[in-house]
DNA sequence: CGTTAATGACTGACCGGACAGTCAGTAAGT
DNA sequence: ACTTACTGACTGTCCGGTCAGTCATTAACG
C-alpha cells in the first residue's frame, strides 16, 4: 500500500477522522440528534464521503464504539499487569488509573453512549459488556481474590466488591458529564477518591490478628 | 368541579394517563426517538389529543420530569423521618427503599432520563439537580453527620461520602436498566447491598476505644 | 317530553421542514 | 486517458405540530 501518496494517506486516514469527528458530536448531542452532515462538517468533508467508509450512520457509531475499547483497555491492563506492591497499592493505582481515564471526556463519552444507546443497539450493549465490563470487573476480582488468599483481605464477594469498588468512579464521571455544564463548584475528585480508597480499604481489610 | 360527569372525569384524567404514557414511550426509546403517535396509541388517544394539554413533545418531556420527583423524594423522606435507632441503622433503612425505588423501572426511568437528556435540556437538569439530587444527598449526608457527632462515625467529608454511599446502588440500577434485557443471570441484588452496608459502614466506623 | 342549539373533548388528514442516504459529476493524481 | 477520492444537489420518508371537522353530552326551549 502506497502511503507516501498524500491522495492515499487520505484515503487511510479517513475512518479515524471520520470516528473522531463522530465521537465529538454525538458526545454532544446524542447518537439520534446528530446529523450525518455534522460529523461531516466536523471531519472538514462532505456528507458523502463518509458514504464511502461506512454504509449508515449506525455502522458509524458502532464502528466508533468497537475502535474506541482496545487501546484504553489495553492500556489499563497494561499499566496493572507492571505494578507490584501489595493488593491494596495495586488497587489503589487501579483506580486512580479508571479515574484518569474517565475524567477524558472523550474517553468518558463511549461507556457513556453505550448507556443511553443500549436499548436501540442491544447487540452493541452485549459487545461491551463482554468486551470491556467484563475483562474491567475480572482485573479488580482477581486483585481482590488474590488480596483475601495473601490474607490482606477477608472473605467477600470478589465480583460484587469489584462493582462496589468501581461504582463511586463511574458515578462521579456520570455526574461531570451531566451536570459538569452546570455547576459551578467541580467535584473535588482527587479528595473523593481518597475518601473511597480510604473508606473501602479499611472496610475490606482483614480483622487485625491479635 | 364537577368530577361524577364520565366526560370531564376524562379531562381531569388524561393529563396524568399521557405522561403514563409518556413514560413508558420514552423509557423504551429514548426522547429523540419516540413519536407523538407512540404516546398517544400507548395513551389510547389521537395524536392532536396531547397537543389539547401539552404545547409540545418536550413540554411532555418536562412536565413528566417535574411530575414524577415529589412522591417518591417525599417517601423516601417521610421514611426517614419516621425511622431511630442507631444511625448505621438509618443508613441501612435508607439505602434499602432507595433501591427498592430504583429497582421499579418505572421509577428509575426518570433519573434515567434526566442523565441522558441533559445535554439537551439543561434547564431540566439544573431543576433535577437542585430539587431532587441535592435532597437526596442531603439527607445522606446530615444522617452522617450525625453519626460523627455521636461518636458512632469517624470524621470524613460528610458531602463526599454520601456520594460514596450512594454511588454503588445508582451504579447497580444503571447496570440493571443497560444490560438487564441482556443479561441471563440478574445481578444478585440483596447480597450486593448487604455487601456494601458491611464495607461502608466499616470503612467509616469510629476506632474502637481502647 | 321531544326537538334544537351549544359545548368541548377528541380526531386524523394534512403541511412543512429536516434529514438519511444516493449518484452523476468534478478534479486531483499518475 | 484513466483511476479514484471526493462533492453536493437531489429524493423519499418521517414526524412534530395544526386545524377543520365529528360526535356525545348537556342545556334551553316549546
């Protein structure tokens, strides 16, 4: 493939332009208020051409949600799969990580879609489910399953702490972006994780041996 | 008024029948992608009928809002005015009629709704928040408050942690609306909470005293 | 009573604008 | 000359909102 041709550099360089430009604008308005013609506008490009890389305004937003889960997933699995240090720090790092991320509005905006999407595109809900949810929620399971046999932490749940743990990051993200807009005073995140991580930690751990 | 007349009694009642209606339309398919007629078949009634009591689909969307928060914010209220004990206790009482409010659909779909449309509405949303969220976090965070003038409670950021509390039944319910229709095997509701009473409130439990 | 007029809740055909998707044409590149 | 990425005017459809008309009920009148 010829990529020095500047003609076929386009040519390569569309459908990353196009999911772009698309995640701008339906993170703004909602999949069904958005406009072919806006996503176009949005790309420097006529309506048409996006006619040329995806057959429907649908095939676009589920292209813009299968493209948009690997790199940001992978990257935490990533950064998880180099710490060490005990449960607990691992843990910690985790979700400052999850919060990082989140609190990207343009990364925010996909689980964000797939929520208020999921009952027009239950097939693309399954996907993310599968794809992301559920490898998200297994890597804090594990840590916490491996957490209880070290002995740093009792014996829970690990597939309900793990949403327990989680539930308060994703519910600050959602209140940014719903009410972000409006309010004056942001949440103060940094001091509201260290109060979840404190709280849960302590409420996790193990009795202290006598 | 005369309300024993079968005609009138129908114009007294078709306003709250509509936003029934309404309700179920939107919860279904979203604000952008229900019709008119959708509501008003679902309603039992033509099209023009809605127009006769509202001047618009968003007026519709509005009045439904506003309708649907004092009951259940009022419930939830009386409940916990009417509760004592320890406030661990009332936090428990508290946690469990919210999720049972957000566990009922119909109920849940308006939250929902307001998440999903704020970008559209923010009016609506500025009104939600201030009427309904500040209330509810409110209660949360005086109940603990409380408690750590008691002594029950060590000293944390009242505000944040009520949203740490809150946080993963909202997260649950959203879960349940997302993927419930997907989903083979229903979160286990029950276990979760006791699971989260158990971790928060020894997560925020005074020291014991030597 | 029986007849007629008035009321008003409700209807549904219709209008106009918006928008997803098409395709004949353009022009840049080789 | 030929390929091909791209354009934008055009089409068909859909839907929010309108409004002239229907019909059951009620009120007035003889």
């Amino acid at each position: 493939m010829d990529t020095t041709n500047p003609r076929r550099r386009r040519k390569q360089a569309r459908p990353a332009e196009l999911l772009a430009a698309a995640l701008d604008t339906f993170r703004d308005k909602g999949f069904a208020t958005t406009r072919m013609e806006d996503i176009a506008a949005r790309a420097g490009v006529s309506k048409g051409t996006i006619y040329l890389y995806y057959p429907s305004k649908q095939a676009v937003f589920e292209a813009l949600v299968r493209e948009s889960i690997l790199p940001n997933l992978a990257r935490l699995e990533a950064i998880q799969a180099a710490a060490s240090g005990s449960c607990a720090d691992r843990l910690r790092l985790f979700v400052r990580s999850l919060a990082e991320a989140t609190a990207d509005a343009r990364i925010f905006a996909i689980p964000k879609l797939v929520l208020t999407e999921a009952g027009n595109f239950p097939e693309l809900a399954r996907f993310y489910r599968q794809e992301v949810v559920a490898r998200g929620l297994a890597m804090v399971a594990g840590l916490l399953e491996e957490g209880m046999r070290r002995g740093e932490f009792r014996q829970v749940d690990a597939g309900l702490a793990a949403r327990l743990f989680i539930g308060p990051v994703m519910l600050a993200a959602l209140w940014r972006s719903t009410f972000g807009a409006i309010e004056e005073t942001p949440l103060p995140s940094g001091a509201m994780l260290d109060l979840h991580l404190d709280l849960f930690l302590r409420g996790i751990a193990a009795e202290a041996q006598p």
